[in-house]
C-alpha cells in the first residue's frame, strides 16, 4: 500500500505490535479475554461456548421479567448508576447503537458517543490508542464499532497491557468491526433460537406446545434446545458476518445440521476459511442455490428448523461485483409466503436487520405470520445486551439473587 | 411523480395503504388517536379541546411549582425514569428538539436521538416504518419530526394496529411534520396566552391587575380567559404551520376574533382551507395587509388583545417564489416600538421563534418591552410539553395528588 | 470586512454593543465574573488566583477519593441531579466535551449538546445571543467552545444584564474561544502540576517521597508546592492558547522561571503581549531555540522542573505559513528518550493532547516513563472541572461537609 520509502504512521506500527497476538489460534486468545468463566472483553463470537450461552439467556430472562415491574426497573436502574458507557461507533450503525444504548440505559448506565471519527482529535493527527486511552480516562466500558478489522481485538490487548502496568482499564465490546466480527449479533441470534426452541412463551414460539408439536404435527422426534437441528442461511452468506459468527456458534451443539442457499458468485456464497472450519467441527454442511433444493431427499424449505434470512449487503459492492451481480437471477433468496406455507410450524424466521425494502428478502406480508421472529429478535438484543453487559461489570450475580428473593419463589409455587 | 412501469417502493405502498384512514374527516381521526378523554398519540392540533387545554395547563402550572424545590424536582424526575424516548428528528430542529429534551429529563426520562436519516438504517433500504418499529422495540415513547407530511400520524395507525394484534406499542408525539402540522407548539401558544390572560403572575402578564386594567386603563370589558377577544396574526400565514393550528384552536373559543395581517402573495396570506374551516365556525376573520388598517373603525394594532408574529419562511421559497418576494414591500410586516407603544397595555407580543435577524420581524429594542412575551413563550412551552407527556404517559394524575399534597393546602391557607 | 453600504447584522450589532466591556482591563472584567470570592462565570484563565486553584484542588481531592466507593458517587451524582447543562461546541474537540461530560455526570447533571451550529436555528437566521437566551431558557449552566474569540465573554455579560432585569441567567463556561483562552485546560494543568509536587502518591509524582528527594536525588533545595521552580514550555508557543493561560497562572507564584523553547518563527515563538504581560509581573523568561540550551549555564533539559510539550498546531496554518513551516528544522521540538534520561527524577512531562503522531512531539516510547503525566492529566482535567463546576453551582460546600463526615475523620487516624 505505502512506498517503501514513507516511514509507517505511528498507527500502523501500533496495529503491527499486535501483529503476533492478534495472529494467534482462537483458543489462546480468548484464554486472553476471559478471567476464569468470566469475559473480560467482548471482541470474537468465538469467545462464547454454551454453557456462558446458557448463563447469559438466563440473566436476559430475569432482566426481561424484572423490567415488567417498577421495583425491578428501579432495582436495574441502579445496579451501574455509577458507571458511564462511551459508544465510540466510527461505522454507522443505527440499530446495534441504539440496542446497546438501551441495553446500557436498562442498567442505569449513563451513555456517551463518539460516531465520527473525523471531528474527533484524530483529526489532529491522534492515533487511535491514544483516543481509546482517552476514552477509558472519562467511561468505565467502551463499546466500539469499526470499519476496521481487528480494532477492537487491539484495543483490548492494550487495555490488558495497562492493567498489568497498574493503570486504569476497561472492559472493551466489540459491536462490529468490517466485515470481521459481530458477536453481540451472533449472540441476539442464539438467544433468540433459544427463546424460540423452549416451547413455551407464545410469543417466541409459533407453536409454544412441545407434545402438541410431537403429536398433533408428527414431529415426533422434535427436542427442546439448540442441538439436533437444521439452521438453513438464505442470501449473502460470503459477506455477512453475522452468518459466520451464528453458523461458528450452531457448530458447538451436537446434531446441528446447517444449510447454505447462496446464488454460485464467489463473493456471495460462503467463504473458503469458515467452509473449513466448520468442516474440522465435524458439522454437516450443505450448499445449494435454492430453498427448494433438496437436502436428503426433501425440499430444504420443508425440513429447516430455523430460517436465517439475509440482505445482500450492497454496500460493500465494487464496480465490478455490482455488474456480475445485475446478472445474477436472485430471485430463489426471497421469501414468498408460498414457501413460508412449506415450512415446518414450529420453524422461526430470523433476520439481522434491516431488511432491503428494494431487494426484498422478505415481504412484508410475511410480517403476521406468527413464525416471523425478526422484529422479536431485535428487542430480544436488547435484553441480551443488558445481559452481556451485567456479566462483564460483574452485575449478574446481584440480578440472580433479586430475581430469586422475589420471583423465582412465587413462580415455583404457582407452577 | 415515478413512471408507470417502476414499482411503487415499500415505503409508497405503506404510506398508500394508511391513506383511507389518513383522510378521513378530523373528528374520525381524532377518536383514534385518543382513550376515552386521554391522548393516546399527538398528532394534529385538531386533537386538543379547550377542556384538556385546561387541564394541561393546570399540570403545566403544577409542574412549575414543583420544580422551584429540590424535594419537587425529585418527585418529577422519579415519575418516569423507567421510561425511554426516542427523539427521531430527521427535520432540523434545534428549538423544538430542546425544548421536549428538557421537558422528558424534568419528568426523568432518558432521551436518545436520531437525527439525520443519511446515518441510519433507511441509508440500507429499511422501510420508515420497519425504522418506527425499530424504535418502539428499544424505547417508550417516540417525538418525531420529519419533513414528510403526515408520516406521524401513519406511525400512530401502525402503533395501534401492532397494539391490536398483541404486539409492542408506544405513543407516538409529532414534533413537526412538513408545512402541515405542528401541535405542541399551538399547545405552548395557547399556553402563554393562558397564563396571560389570567392577569396574575407580574412576569407573564405585562399588566398583571384586572381591576386595574378595567379602572385606570379603561379596558372596561376585559375578562380572564381565552374568550371574547382579538387575535392578530402578521407575517407569513400561508406557510406557518403554527399559526394555522393556533388559529383553529382559538376558533374553539367564544367571542374570538381573528386578524391576519399579510402581504398580497398568494404564498404568504391565509391559505383557502384554513380560511374555509375557520368560517365553517363562524369565527369572524380579518384579512388585512398592514399593522395600521382599520378593523370595526379602528387602526389593528390598538384593537389586538395579542400579536402573533412570524418569520418569512424563506428556506420554503422557490426560485420564483423568492423572486416574487423580492418585488414585495415587507415593511409592514415589521414591528417597531412605534406600533408597540400604540397596543393595549396588557396585549402579549408572541413569536414562534426562532425570529430572523436579517429581515428583522422584531427588532432586539422590543425586548426589554413588558409585552415582549416571546421569550417567556419559548420556557412555556418546556413546561407545558412536560405536562403533555406526563398526560400521554398517564403520570399526571400523580402530579396532581402530591402537588394537592404539599402545595394546594398552604396555598389555600395563604392567600 | 463589510462594504460600507451593508448594515451591521444584529450579531455584529449585538457584539458591538459589548464591546466597551471586553476591552475593559482584565482585573476590571473578572470582578463582573465573580461574586465575593466565588465564581459566577469562568471566562478566562485570568479570573483565577492561587488560593481559589487551592480551593478547588482540595474539591477535585476530595471528589476523586469519594468517586472510589459506592457511596461516595451516589452522593456526588445526586449533588446536581436536578440540574440540566447544556454544551455548546460550534467548534468540534472530541476530548474537551467529553472531559466536561464526564465532569457533569459525575455529579449527576444530565448532558445536552449543540455541536453544529448549521442544523441550529441560527440557519434560519437567530442571532447568537438568541440561541444563548434559548439555552439558558431550557438548561441551567452554559459550556460554550467557539471559534469566535469572545464570544463566551459577551455571552455571560448579557447573562448578568438579564439578571440585573430579573429575567433567568444561567453560569457560562468557556470551553475554549477562537485561539484566546480555555481557561479549564490551564485549570486542569495547574492541578496536575499541585499534585506532583505534593510529592505524596506515586500515580502523581515520579518519585513521591521528599525527603528522599533532598536526600538521595541532591535535590536539596525541593520543596513543595509550585513556586521556586522552572517550567518548561516547548513547541508552539505562538498559538497555543494553553500555554499562554498556563505561563499568566503560575506567573501568580513566587520564585517562579519560564523557558520557552520554540523555532524562531513568528507564529511559533511567543506573542509580544504574553512577553509583556509576563515581564510586567517581573517573572524572569527565557526564550531558547532547544532544550539543550543553555540557561543559567546548564541545558534547560537538566535544569526544568516540569516540562510542557506542545502539538504545532497545523490547523491554523495559512498556506504561507505551511510554507515557511516547511524550511524550518522541527526536530529540537521532538522529545526523545535521551532527553528525558537527562530531566529531573522527579520532574513532570506534560501536554495538553492529542499529541500529533505525524509530528511526533512525543513518541510512544516515552509513555512508560514513570514522569510521563499526560494520560493522568487528562483524568485529572475531568476531576477538576467536577471540581469547577461543583463551585459554579454551589455544591463545593456540600462536598466538604460529606467528605469530612466520612473520610478525613478516618483518614486523620490512619495517617
């Protein structure tokens, strides 16, 4: 990229210092981000196994539960009144932004932003450690968005480094970082799949009754949880990182089966590397052109349990890929709701949001059918979010006992 | 506007299908938008009635006083601080979107922001209302401005028919929407008119004795309330959103009359529907163009009970529209202290604001003038917006009882 | 500027009208600014004098120690709960608005913003003091950074003559105006200087002992306190309105040296006025081209007993000067590790931030020496306008009174 003459800035060699650590297996790095059980930092959706899964449901669900009541939005509203969010967002993001500044809100937190980093001191020529060292003097977490890979991964090595040196440090979340990493979407993807797959509430469930599915429906075999499952991805699987992240995930629990409908372009349909990874798990992967393709002698359509939608991300299209792509038939990757009637009933349709209006992945006549989670999936983030948040500043252990002193013990006995 | 063979974009086809509910007659519109005798959503002004005009005003005033002691501040700020807004401003505001800031954080609430749709997910092709439900996913209640007409009110059908089928929904506020409706600022005006003509407070009244307007200037006939009196609107009628719904609440008055004062241009004088409306009520109207013309025999500005003024909305002008202008003699249309010193002793001067330096409707020497109501005007309306949405959020019957609690008695015993 | 045959707008009018008061003598000026020997407003850096610094160090203390218990900053963050500020940055600084944030948020106060003043009314033609009064209508305490010189001076002026006419007046603070003064960067400098050489927590001084100081080190003559050293200020002299402020302040302090290392370039090395200024108050100056020149007979490098570091602040470079800039040999103006090898043990590296990574007045190298103070300056210049602002609104008394209560009791034991 530069001449071999102009001498790096000094926020290139701060990213090559990294270089090593940043280039070392999964494993060994999030041994890293993590104290214990406990996560220090949020950078990789790899950080997160089913147990710490499980954890972080459970704490969403008591936080959901308590916010119903005002006692327990008050006793929420004080657990981190005394702590203060920077939301430091260089890429534009409405959603996840306002997700994690309620998320942040529900706890009390006081949130602060920085979206643009060119009114920002790095106008004046500061690197961006500098500017994180900043924001740590002032907040006491940093939720940051980039359009740069592996930003945030840096940013909480070095708080690692100013730990050990005995200064200040704060917890780092990654919200997005290009087209790297998104793991609090990945984790708003799980919980919702969660919710969904216990059966219970009407409002997660299309279908809330397990023995009334096993019976009435024939899915005789059909279990409670994320294992033993078909997870279909339908659109722009090569560029969506939200897909990488939940399909990396879904590889974790035993029996999960997982589908890929892409259109053949190299930039759409799913990457080499995680081909590759989730190949080394050992999880069936199957790759079509068509929720009709058959998958073991049936439609997919028909045998999917969940259905993960995606918007082909326009944005990220050179010259080039948008010319290919006017060639390409896309039509196969939007639903109708003549395939919504195919699927299983019990099947949730998610999505990452926004969906394309233009593009039209899924029409909004889709919108009333009750196995439509999308708009479910987006509040679910934000209860999540509070949850995640709660488990970093070490808050969830005071939300488990409040919750048991006063609901836990009265829904036992009216169970 | 699109060629037949383009397909009309979601965003039209959302819009299209609230259109029967959109026209139908005001009084229709309104019942939705309301339960029993309280506001669900605010949209029109139309939506006001003297009677809860009234009582926002009373919440107003009792807000006011609580706010003067640490104990008060403390109980308002406790009434909502479980609860989000959402301040979705995609038209530039800053007067406007201050003033519900600080009327939200008086009662406790939490303010977010989206301000410039460019950054926001419709940049990626989500539908406004796909945004809106986004938004009443994450927060309580949403102010919106928005360049579009009547977007605000299609959101207010959306929340309720969401509410109908069981799902999540919030009231919706309109906080200006295109050159068509602007309530919370008639609210504020008819506030100040209001605590005006209630000849009590030395600060909102520029004479603050009856018996003294009625002995010693004459004012013989002069009564508290908003009845019975004449009010002059100057300037810009035609484009002024706020003057027409103040002009239609105060036809809701007995007694009332309305003067326009307005350069010959078919831009700027009262447009034909307002007019229509207005003598539907049998409201007599004047129209004049000029501060000095006779009305019943005597010049305007000695017959005026209070003076609206406006800006020239230049920033609606066409190319034409501003050429036509240019030809214009818009003295008149100009206060001076020569016109002010000939108005009643008591008539509040008022102004929408922000006022134009450049063409000067109201020179900075009227300021220090006892009937300079406008600055007064723009405070009002923080706390009678406050008022609004302890209404909308059903905490002002709260107010109420703790206000009767420590205030009412004393005051009862003391004067 | 303006051709004779334009008239003066109201904002040049209403700037002119002032003008008779900002050009009275400083003395003169800052008595308006105060009441007694409290602060109404905080203009410039002039208004402030040793026992005051002293003051509210002892507040910024005070808050830090409370800030580490539970507590503690409940009861700072309800001291101004019921207080709305409001921070008006026309000119963008990312660190500065964000320090003054978290110094709000602190002790409660919720933060509003106007960062741009082009979706502010002021498009539509308002006068700055128009936008002013509406500030103060909803909020109540001003920050104001500016690009026009002044304009937070005129700002509290027009402040006080509302309150002389009973009308609503609310604090200014002046964030930084034009290339004049930002009184709180010099503010926070000083304190950083008073609690290095207090010589009592290691976070603050290199080496915190005295005695061992005298002893060990032959620094026989240290004492504590800022007078009896010499500063050192290196780098852009000429446009860095820090350090003017800073070089005016510790001027108050008895036994006081400034060196100004800086090229010999007009815009960089220092002003007739400050040299003026600084000789009439009889401080001895010296003005080198390195921080290996001798003064005294020993290079200044050796001799300082703290050492400011500048950024060259290229943003203010007119394409001549860019220029000129370009001829000039910069690297005297660059620290190294050899350099700081030679200062004092004990002596404090400082710069007010960002650093220029292009420039590299400070290499990264540096930041692990123990005298390296520019990140603790940073979180000190947010405890110390809690400090400020506590003064402002009247809360330092409170403070106090908490903090005696609870700590110095137990601290006066322990010690």
């Amino acid at each position: 990229m530069t001449e071999p003459t102009v001498p790096p800035t000094r926020d290139e060699l701060d990213l090559r210092a990294y270089e090593s650590r940043l280039t070392r297996p999964v494993r060994e790095k999030a041994a890293e981000l993590q104290e214990g059980v406990r996560l220090k930092h949020v950078i990789f959706a790899g950080q997160l196994w089913p147990q710490l899964l499980e954890n972080l449901a459970d704490t969403a669900d008591q936080i959901r539960v308590m916010s119903k009541s005002r006692p327990g939005q008050d006793f929420l509203r004080d657990l981190l009144a005394n702590k203060r969010a920077m939301l430091y967002f260089t890429q534009p993001s409405t959603r996840t932004f306002l997700s994690f500044t309620a998320a942040c809100q529900i706890l009390g937190m006081v949130c602060n932003e920085v979206r643009d980093a060119s009114t920002s001191s790095e106008a004046k020529g500061e690197t961006r450690f500098d500017s994180i060292r900043m924001f740590s003097s002032y907040f006491d977490l940093i939720i940051m968005r980039s359009p740069l890979a592996r930003l945030a991964e840096s940013c909480a090595y070095l708080m690692n480094d100013l730990e050990r040196s005995g200064q200040r440090s704060v917890p780092i979340v990654n919200a997005g970082s290009g087209a790297d990493e998104h793991p609090t979407q990945a984790l708003l993807d799980i919980y919702t799949l969660q919710r969904t797959f216990q059966f219970e509430n009407p409002m997660d469930s299309p279908v809330s009754r397990l023995d009334e599915l096993r019976s009435s429906y024939g899915y005789s075999d059909l279990a409670k949880g994320l294992s033993d499952k078909t997870y279909c991805f339908c659109g722009d699987i090569g560029r969506g990182r939200t897909v990488r992240s939940l399909a990396m995930l879904l590889a974790e629990y035993p029996g999960v089966r997982l589908v890929f409908v892409t259109p053949d372009h190299e930039k759409l349909r799913m990457r080499d590397d995680l081909r590759q990874r989730l190949m080394q798990k050992g999880v069936p992967i199957f790759e079509v052109d068509s929720l009709e393709a058959s998958v073991n002698g049936k439609p997919v359509i028909e045998t999917l349990d969940a259905l993960y939608m995606t918007r082909v991300q326009k944005e990220h299209d050179t010259a080039d890929d948008a010319a290919a792509m006017a060639q390409l038939d896309l039509t196969p990757y939007k639903l109708t709701t003549t395939l919504v009637r195919r699927m299983k009933a019990y099947a949730p349709i998610l999505h990452p949001f926004p969906r394309d209006q233009h593009f039209g992945e899924i029409p909004a006549e889709i919108d009333a059918d009750p196995r439509a989670m999308y708009f479910r999936q987006a509040r679910n983030g934000m209860w999540v979010r509070a949850a995640l948040l709660a488990h970093l500043m070490d808050a969830d252990g005071q939300i488990d006992r409040y919750y048991h002193r006063k609901f836990h013990e009265r829904h036992e006995y009216s169970s």
